[in-house]
C-alpha cells in the first residue's frame, strides 16, 4: 500500500502545481477533485473538450502519479448534479481513472430516502458497465449512506462489480455510534474500492479545523486504523483528503502535505 493525495488540497492552484507539489513530496497517486467552490481540477471546461481532456491526461502521466479516483462529491440526488456526475464517470474512462467517489446523498435514518438512494445507484450501474468507472460511495455525515450499518445493508441492495466504498474513518468516528473505525474498518473491506485517511478530534459532525485533520492533530488512533486497511491486500493507496485549505498560500498547503506524509507514510510501509 503507498500514499496518495487527493487535489482538494491544492484546491486554489491550477492542476499543474498539484500534480508537481504532490508527486515532490512523495505521494504515488491522486484522487483528481471535481468539486466546484473547493477544487475543481476537472471542470465542465475541460470534461467537455476531447482536447483539454486529453492534455490532463498527459499532465497526470507525466507526473508519475497514478490516477486512483476522481473525486466528485456531489449530490446525486439532484438531476443537475447526476448528469454533471455521468459526464466526469465519461471524462474518468478517457483518462484511466478506475473509480469516481461521491456521498450517497440522502437523509440519515430515512427508510425512503434510503430506498431512493439504492435505486438511484443500481440505475447508475448501467453507466458502470458503459465507462468502467466504479462508483465509490464514502459513508458520509447526514447523508443516507453514514455509518459501518448502513454502508453494509447499502452493499445488500447493490451489484458489488459496480458499487463499491470510499472509507473515509473520520465520518466512522463522528456517526452517533460513536465508532472506533479500527474495530469497524475490517467488516467493510470485502466492499472496500478507495480508502481515504486524516485525524478529526471531536465526535461532532462538523469536521474540525485543518490542523486537527494533520494526522497526530486529532484523536484518532491513526495506526490502528491504517493496520486495519493493511488488512486489504489489494488496497494499492490509501489517499490523503483534508478540507479547508483552498485560501491557503502555497507554501502554508505544502506545509500541510508535508506534515501528513511525514507522520502517514511510516505507518503505509
């Protein structure tokens, strides 16, 4: 298992000081972010011109960093956001991406909403076999899909070949459970496609500030959670994804991506 980073981080630069700034510091993959207002490295711009599409493709390669997912975080129930989401699954066939992840969507401990979602994922299926993009889904705060349950009763009503889990601990550790995810993590992974790694400190849903994300800012048992990922023996990378850092100065970002390899990359090897 080796280290990636997703480009929210450089949320505020444009794809090519990402992709260098990553690949500098040690990092071996990508999730390329495609979320308006916070990193955007995959705009409609781009997904729309088979040329523009084809030199972010170069870029990557160039890089020597692997394309592990797009990162799209969207609300799939909105029509708008779903189509927006197809197009990206389209884009991620071109450039190689093996996975896209987003939410569920939804509402949490809402029987219809819960059954919406499901239907929602199993029609999107057809776009799996047509792309080969996997749909990750991350059990997410407030969405339907949020906690270690009910991303397994998901994984009951969904075609495993096409739908998978983005398993991101933080959101384990501030479900109303109360999860330890190192003790949770290991019932997931027969389902596992991408993983997603930072420290949070409190339990409560809002996501703390960016120091408290830098692994060994929080109170997570980060060592733990990551031996339990280990347990995977196919998980090629475990990806770095911590919000909050799209005003930042470049040199305050690479600070924060330094730090987090400096204290992750130990505990991958």
């Amino acid at each position: 298992m080796e280290l990636g980073c997703s480009t929210l981080l450089y949320g505020g630069f444009p794809i090519e000081v990402a992709l260098d700034h990553i690949a500098r510091t040690g990092y071996r993959a990508i999730e390329l972010a495609a979320i308006p207002g916070m990193g955007d490295h995959l705009s409609q711009e781009v997904y729309q011109s088979p040329t523009l599409l084809k030199e972010l493709g170069r870029k990557i390669a160039d890089s020597g960093l692997a394309l592990e997912s797009i990162g799209a975080s969207t609300n799939l129930l909105n029509p708008d956001a779903r189509q927006r989401f197809i197009r990206l699954m389209e884009a991620g066939s071109i450039l190689g991406a093996p996975a896209i992840t987003t939410g569920s969507g939804g509402v949490s401990d809402d029987e219809e909403s819960f059954k919406t979602v499901v239907n929602l994922l199993n029609e999107l299926s057809r776009v799996v076999r047509e792309t080969g993009v996997k749909i990750s889904i991350k059990p997410h705060v407030n969405c339907a899909v949020y906690s270690t349950r009910t991303a397994l009763r998901l994984m009951e009503h969904v075609d495993a070949n096409y739908i998978g889990l983005n398993v991101d601990a933080s959101h384990l550790w501030r479900t109303p459970e109360q999860e330890n995810p190192e003790e949770t993590i290991p019932s997931l992974l027969p389902y596992l496609c991408t993983a997603r790694i930072r420290d949070t400190k409190g339990r409560e849903k809002p996501i703390g500030p960016v120091e408290e994300q830098i692994p060994g800012g929080g109170a997570m048992n980060l060592p733990a959670i990551i031996a339990a990922f280990k347990k995977k023996s196919d998980l090629k990378y475990l990806t770095l994804e911590i919000v909050g850092t799209k005003d930042y100065p470049l040199e305050k970002v690479d600070e924060v991506v330094q730090r987090c390899y400096q204290a992750l990359a130990p505990l991958v090897e």
